[in-house]
C-alpha cells in the first residue's frame, strides 16, 4: 500500500493519512511500526534491494556473472 502511494505522488507529497486509509489501519498502528516516512520507505525498498547483485557477482568489467543471472532468475544458487 504505501508503495502505491509513493509511486502516485512522488516521496515528498506522499503523506502518512493517504497509506493509513489505503492499508485501514489507524494512524497510532501505523506510527507504532513506522515512526517516520522515510522508515516506510526503506521498508517498501528493503526486498527489492536485496534483490541486486552483490559485488562479489559482478566481474572486473562491470559485468553480472552467469551465476548471478542464475540466482537472480531463480532464487536457487548452483554453488554448493
């Protein structure tokens, strides 16, 4: 829900009332998770960035790895 809300109206317009309707909770839930805005943010960014390759599946050309595209396109390592 809150990932809507931002994609709607950008991270500065994005306001706690519009994500506490949309999820329809009260606001005193909402803040005893999420005490600031940018704290929903990084919870909304959290999965995705830990979707990216790490360093160590990038080769010395800036190029991801086979066994990066591997995990990436299937959650599974072929490393064991």
């Amino acid at each position: 829900m809150a990932a809507a809300v931002f994609s709607d109206y950008g991270y500065s317009a994005a306001r706690i009332a519009d994500m506490v309707r949309m999820a329809g909770i009260s606001h005193g839930n909402f803040y005893r998770h999420f005490p600031e805005k940018d704290e929903v943010l990084l919870a909304v960014l959290e999965e995705p960035l830990a979707e990216l390759p790490r360093p160590e599946t990038i080769d010395a050309l800036g190029r991801v790895t086979g066994e990066a595209w591997y995990l990436i396109l299937t959650g599974r390592s072929r490393l064991r």
